[in-house]
C-alpha cells in the first residue's frame, strides 16, 4: 500500500525546532513513505541561510522518495514586486535558485499523480481583500492554475490517486476562522471541478482532516500543522501520513510526543475511494 508524507510550514529560521526537523529526517533516512508533499513555507523569513537549510532538508527527502514541493507566503519575497510594479522574478529567486525551478511540479508516481497550484502570489491586484492583515499572507489560485491542475489529474491512470497540492488552507480555519485564499468558499468549488480525490494544504498551522462534498464529487482535505514552534492554539506540531488502495484512503496525524522525543500517532481517518 503506497504511503505519502505531508509536511508543511517547516519555517527553517528562528520558529525552526531541530528536534522536530531531526525526527522527520530519521524517517527520510529510514525511507518511510514513497511520496514526500511538502505544501510551502520551508522558510520564514526568505534569507538566504534559512534557504541553504531547507535546501538541505530537501537534498535529504529526493533522496529518499519522489517528492513534490511548492512556495508558500513566507518563500516569497513580495517586496519585489507589489500590484504587478516591479521585478516579478526576483520575488521567487531565493526559492527558484535553493529550492525549486518549477513553482507548479507535477510529480507522477507508483500509485498516485500530485498536481499543484502555486497560490502564493504576494501583493498583487488579485490578491487584495478589504483585510489589511491579508497583506502577503493571503493566498489566490488563477482561472488558468486551475485549468492546469485539472487537465493533469484527468491525465491520471486508472486507479491511481488524484492529488490537489496547493499552501493555503483550503477550509477557512476553526481557529482562525480565516480563509486562505481570496476565493473563500468559491475555492473549494474550484477544488472540487479539478476532479482530485485529496488536497494537501497547510499555512494555517492548524491540522485537520475532513471529507468535502461538492457539486456531485467528494474529496479528502488533509490540512497540516507546522513542525515548527508556531503552532496555533499551542496544539502539537504535528504531519499527516496517507495510505491507499483501490477502495480506501487513510490519514493518519503523527503528533510530536515530548515524552516519547519523537512524532507518534495521535489519530487516523479512513474514507472510501
């Protein structure tokens, strides 16, 4: 049964806690998982030595399965370019040179297809709402990203997985009771017409694990917490694990345990495929 870690919102700088890191990496090393989906913010605040460190941890992770990584709000330095004025391409250059050419991979492998959305887009026209605190921080996926993600996972062969990966939390947060993207519930329509069967998001350092029905199609959202210190509502930091086959789905939350020194499994979910 093929196995996929998802991990988000590692924030290599100063909410970064090494325990957390050297856990992951020990199942990197142990070859684990067969995907590894990494949904953005490996930095925190886009200097180069916090890159040079998730280039590391991300050196560690190809090499021990397929994996698939995009930006998140925090990789991407918007001061470069605010309201389409500027340098576009610098804003996505410490990413681009320590990380990843391709902001929008799609990764195809045993089991499974990812297609993902790059929804961080910094200030521009498109992502500003009436919230001064959404500033940078809010996410906004294009008619065309859509229209991309959706003509990959109709590529998908029979039975494999079809996974949406995108940064922004997908649901608006219990917690925070922010959306992630501009879109608000429009969003999860979108989703659901790309005709994936999971979606990995996270930025909201929230977990959460829930079954979406839309528009006649149902799909599994697997939101993660961050390993980082920054957890919201001093939950556990925390990634997800997905199994499947032919007619199941599991999620299964590894928390990290303080006792235990390492991330254990808190709870799972199963749904039907």
């Amino acid at each position: 049964m093929p196995t996929l870690a998802h991990l988000s919102d590692v924030h290599f700088g100063p909410p970064e806690v090494p325990a957390h890191v050297a856990a992951v990496e020990r199942r990197l090393r142990e070859k684990r998982w067969d995907i590894v989906a990494i949904s953005g913010d490996l930095t925190q605040r886009n200097f180069s030595w916090q890159f040079r460190k998730a280039s590391a941890f991300m050196d560690r992770a190809r090499a021990s399965a397929p994996t698939v990584v995009i930006p998140g709000n925090h990789d991407v330095a918007w001061w470069w370019c605010v309201g389409g004025l500027g340098r576009r391409a610098l804003m996505y250059r410490g990413y681009r040179r320590w990380i990843s050419a391709d902001l929008e991979p799609v990764l195809q492998a045993p089991g499974a297809i990812v297609a993902s959305v790059n929804s961080s887009h910094g200030i521009q026209r498109h992502t500003l709402t009436t919230r001064l605190r959404d500033l940078s921080v809010v996410g906004a996926v294009l008619p065309a990203q859509w229209a991309r993600a959706t003509a990959t996972l109709a590529s998908a062969r029979a039975g494999d997985l079809k996974v949406l990966l995108l940064h922004h939390n997908l649901l608006a947060g219990k917690l925070s009771r922010r959306w992630g993207l501009t879109s608000r519930a429009a969003g999860i329509d979108d989703a659901a017409a790309t005709g994936c069967e999971l979606v990995l998001c996270g930025h909201d350092h929230e977990a959460r694990v829930e079954a979406v029905e839309r528009n006649g199609r149902r799909f599994v959202v697997s939101q993660v917490n961050t390993i980082s210190d920054r957890s919201r509502g001093g939950r556990p930091a925390s990634f997800h694990e997905v199994s499947w086959d032919a007619a199941q789905l599991t999620v299964r939350r590894q928390e990290w345990s303080a006792s235990a020194g390492d991330f254990v499994e808190a709870q799972s979910w199963s749904f039907g495929r």
